[in-house]
C-alpha cells in the first residue's frame, strides 16, 4: 500500500492552489496578499464554528 506522500507526489500535476481569504476591514481579502506583520497575527487567531441555534 503506498503512503500519503507517494500518492501526493503522484497527483501533483492535478492539484490546484487553494486561496484563503479573510474579512478585513469589512471586505474579504486574500490572505497571501497580506504582509509578513499581518500573517502572523492571522495564524494566531482563534477559529470556531458557530452551532445552530435550538
């Protein structure tokens, strides 16, 4: 059975790049965009995920 990492490697000409994008300043911007200041500070954020209200 191959691993992960054979299989990645494998596939690489079918993958594509994933853009993340963050609401700043009430717009939603590109994270990559960012300056080296401004990514730190978004790894550092704290993620949820908002529950249904019942």
């Amino acid at each position: 059975m191959k691993n992960s990492n054979e299989i990645l490697e494998q596939n690489q000409h079918l993958r594509t790049k994933c853009l993340v994008y963050t609401r700043v300043m009430g717009y939603h911007r590109p994270v990559e965009s960012f300056n080296i200041g401004k990514k730190g500070e978004h790894k550092q954020r704290t993620h949820f995920t908002e529950r249904k209200c019942s």
